[in-house]
C-alpha cells in the first residue's frame, strides 16, 4: 500500500472528517427551526455554495443546500435553552443525554440486557462498599476489645506482682 496521499484521499478525508465534525456538532446542538430565508448559517464552502459537493479547502463542510441550517449562529451558545430537546426533536430509539449547560448528546437507548448488567453492576458497588465499611466497624471494635482485655490482663499481672512481693501481714 502507498504510504503517498492522492490529492483524492487527502480531499476525500477532509470531507469524511469535516462531516464527522458537522455530524457531531448536529447531534449535539438542539435543533434550531429554519428561517427559511435561504441564508445557510455554516461555515464552508460546500454548503455556502448551496451544493451538494464536498467543499475543498479550510473549513470545508458537506453543502447541505441553500436554505438548510445545519448550525447554531455563532453566538447562539449563550441563548440556548437549558431545559432540554423539545419533544419530539429526538429520534425514535434514541434518549438526549445531558452533556453541559444546554448541550445534549443524542445515544442509543440501551439494550434490557446491559441495563440490567449496569443495574446489577451498581447494586454490587453498593454492596461492596457497605460491605466494606461493616468490615471497618467490626475490626475496629475488635481491635478495642483486644485492647480492653490486654489492659485488664495488665492490671491483673499487676495486682498479681504486688500480691506476691507485699510480706503477708500475720
């Protein structure tokens, strides 16, 4: 295989990662109503030509065609609700994640089967950890009974010793 790039790998890669990034960037946007004005809000020159080509250069993006928002003006960031997608904006078998202030991020809807394994996975941390801090307390009152006993078997050898070297009185 050649390690050389053609100039058609190199602008079919640009494209395939610019759409990658104009993908992301969609899925993670709530969807913005067209104005229908025919101003595109992208940046690139594909979509600015209103194309359907493949734009060529820096900020290259997939022309969507005129009239089509694929995203949020610049300064939309800051005006985004932070409430959630609007219902019905999300795609069947798919659940908006939250991903930031205003942000959600489109993922499939989990399988029953891995649902469970999460849910099982949890219950089992949750047990380990109680578990473990049961542990803790019962060592910790084992550890003061052993001491309880060494102070009482101290005093006793004491008492002992004390017993033994006192003359007895007659």
């Amino acid at each position: 295989m050649s390690r050389n790039l053609t100039v058609r790998t190199r602008t079919a890669l640009a494209a395939l990662a610019a759409g990658l990034i104009s993908a992301t960037a969609f899925a993670q946007t709530p969807m913005a109503p067209s104005t229908g004005t025919g101003a595109d809000t992208s940046v690139g020159a594909g979509a600015a030509a209103g194309g359907a080509g493949v734009g060529a250069g820096a900020g290259a993006s997939v022309g969507a065609g005129a009239g089509a928002g694929t995203m949020a003006p610049a300064g939309a960031a800051s005006t985004m609700p932070t409430t959630g997608p609007a219902p019905g904006s999300v795609p069947a078998g798919m659940v908006a994640v939250p991903h930031g202030p205003g942000v959600y991020q489109l993922q499939p809807k989990l399988d029953p089967l891995v649902e469970r394994r999460m849910a099982r996975a949890e219950a089992r941390g949750e047990y380990r950890a109680r578990k473990s801090e049961a542990r803790q307390e019962y060592r910790q009152e084992v550890n003061a009974a052993k001491q309880e006993r060494k102070a009482e078997m101290r005093e006793a050898n004491e008492e002992a010793k004390r017993e033994l070297t006192t003359p007895p009185a007659r």
